[in-house]
C-alpha cells in the first residue's frame, strides 16, 4: 500500500467515524423522544439506553444494507480509478447536510444525506453514468416514498386497534400500564436504528478497504463494525436535544399510549427494511408513525404546519446533499487529493 493510499484511508475512516458521531446526536431523537416527551423514561436514563442499545443493534443485526451501500449505489470501477476522493467527498456531503438540519433543529435523514452525498461525488467525477440508477430506484427511492407510508397508516391502525381493545380502561391507569411498556418500545426502537444507520458507514469503509486492496472481498470486517457501532453509541451519548424538541413535543401531544403505538411501529419497519437491506430514514420512518398515531384521535391533533418543514427537509435531503458533496469532490480534485 502507496503512502498516498493509506493517507486516503486514514481521511476516509476519520470522516466516517465523524458521520457516525454526529448521526448519533442527531438521531437520539428516533428513538427517545416520545419516551422522554411522556416522562415514561427520565432523559439522563434514556441517552445511556438508547446508546447502549444502538450499540448492540449495529453489532448483532448483519451487514445486509452496508452491503447495499457499498456495493449498489455506485460503480466499483469509478472507485478504483478516483482514489479516496469520491468516498471523501461524500462523507463531507452528508456531514454538512447533517450538522446544518441539526442547528435548524429539522429532524432529516442521516441515510439519505450519506447516500445523496454518494451520488453527488460519484456524479462530479464520472457523470450519472457512475450512479446505479435502477439499484438506487429499487433498494432507496421505493423504501423512501413507502416507509413513511406504512408507518403513518400502520401508526394509526395500531393505535385504533389499542384503543378499541382498551376502550373501558381508566385512562390514568391505562397510561401508567403503557409508560412501562415505553421503555420495551423506547430499547426495541434504539436496536432498530442501530441496525440499520450504522451499516452505512461500515458499507463506505468497506468498500474503501477493497478499492484499497486491503481485503480480499466486500464482506464487513468485525472490526469495522465495532468501530462503526462505538462512534454512533458515542453520538448518542452525546445527546441530541435541539431535534429531540422537534420529534417529542412540536407535531404532537403524546400520552404513553400514543409512544408506544409510534415506536413499535416505526421500529418494526425499520427491522424489516434492514433484513432486506433497505437503508431505510429512521427519521422518515418514526415522524409518519407519530402523525399517523396522533391523527387517529383527530386531524387537528397534529401540528401539520411542523409536519411540513420536516417532510420538506426529506424532500431537499438527496439533492442538497448530493450537490455538496460534488462541489466538495471538485474542490478535493483541484487540490489534489
């Protein structure tokens, strides 16, 4: 291995590993917020359960969507012929995305950043020929637009189906029953997301190893994902309130029942789109299932006006981030990186 191309490797896996921190704080809020929005989990306890458990989730659910990531979005060939920079640029893509969405307190996909940012770098330096259009349309676009579906109609027909089943329950004992279970939901939520946005990173670091020649095939070295799975627990240690605000308190006014509804759901289509290797947006998924939680006691229960800045950032998301990480690549091109 050249100096050059170990100083790219070097550059790549800081970058990932500074992706993987900040999507950690900036996606704390998937998994705690309506827990810690009904008092069902005090904050300080919900930070170190949500960590711990995105911890495991990335260790222990396999590689499937790393193996998208590193394999289906763009051609290996225009890896190999442009270095480092490509895989760089990207990672710069998305951690700009990412940091600009969490000082605006705007709940966005940490995914679709990375994946926006992929597309962005592999554009700049080959052309659209260097992107996987009909990989990209069938393992990102179909989850994207379907996910946020499933868990806004399934949200509100779990949430009827509890309420129907519940219907003479006192409602204070009722609440106390289910900010219980919200712990359950709150873990099962946390394991889902770290199955699922730590690939990503694992999938960029493995294909910059192999494009490197420094293993033999794309499969995920255990130590890549231990590092992967470490920097986002790190993250989410970190905390991340500004978003959490947003998630927990401004689309909705949730009881108990209606975070636990909202999670179960979201988080079982996260582990489901993982299985299948679908980088699915955690965000995407768990702001549907608390609209379709709350509009299944009244229309007017969600703040739609909330709901529409954050369905605009899912909508700006790919592009914005695609289009930063091409001028990242031409800027890293000029000076030669």
């Amino acid at each position: 291995m050249t100096q050059s191309t170990f100083m790219g490797l070097l550059a790549i896996f800081c970058l990932a590993v500074t992706f993987d921190y900040i999507n950690g704080f900036h996606d704390t809020a998937n998994a705690i917020a309506t827990s810690v929005a009904t008092r069902a989990i005090k904050p300080e306890f919900a930070i170190l359960l949500s960590a711990t458990a995105n911890f495991v989730g990335a260790l222990v659910f396999g590689t499937a969507v790393a193996s998208t990531v590193g394999s289906k979005i763009v051609d290996d060939h225009l890896i190999l012929e442009n270095g480092s920079t490509v895989l760089m640029a990207a990672l710069l893509g998305a951690i700009a995305w990412n940091l600009i969405t969490w000082r605006l307190s705007i709940p966005s996909s940490s995914s679709h950043a990375l994946i926006g940012g992929l597309i962005g770098g592999a554009w700049a330096a080959a052309g659209s020929g260097a992107v996987q259009w009909d990989q990209f349309a069938g393992k990102v676009l179909v989850p994207l637009f379907s996910s946020p579906i499933l868990g806004l109609v399934i949200g509100f027909g779990l949430m009827i189906a509890i309420l129907n089943i519940f219907v003479r329950a006192n409602p204070r004992r009722m609440n106390d029953r289910f900010r219980k279970l919200q712990i359950a939901s709150a873990t099962y939520m946390a394991l889902a997301h770290g199955s699922n946005d730590a690939q990503k990173t694992m999938g960029i670091m493995t294909l910059a190893l192999f494009t490197a020649g420094s293993i033999p095939d794309k499969t995920v070295p255990v130590w890549v994902i231990l590092i992967a799975a470490t920097a986002m627990s790190l993250g989410t240690a970190a905390g991340g309130w500004r978003i959490m605000k947003t998630m927990g308190q401004k689309v909705v006014r949730l009881d108990p029942v209606h975070g636990f509804a909202a999670e179960t759901t979201a988080a079982s289509i996260i582990m489901v789109a993982s299985h299948f290797g679908m980088p699915v947006s955690t965000t995407h998924v768990i702001s549907s299932a608390i609209m379709g939680v709350g509009s299944s006691e009244s229309m007017k229960a969600v703040r739609w006006g909330v709901a529409r800045s954050i369905v605009t950032a899912w909508v700006l998301t790919i592009p914005a981030s695609a289009v930063i990480a091409a001028a990242c690549y031409m800027a890293l091109h000029l000076v030669g990186a």
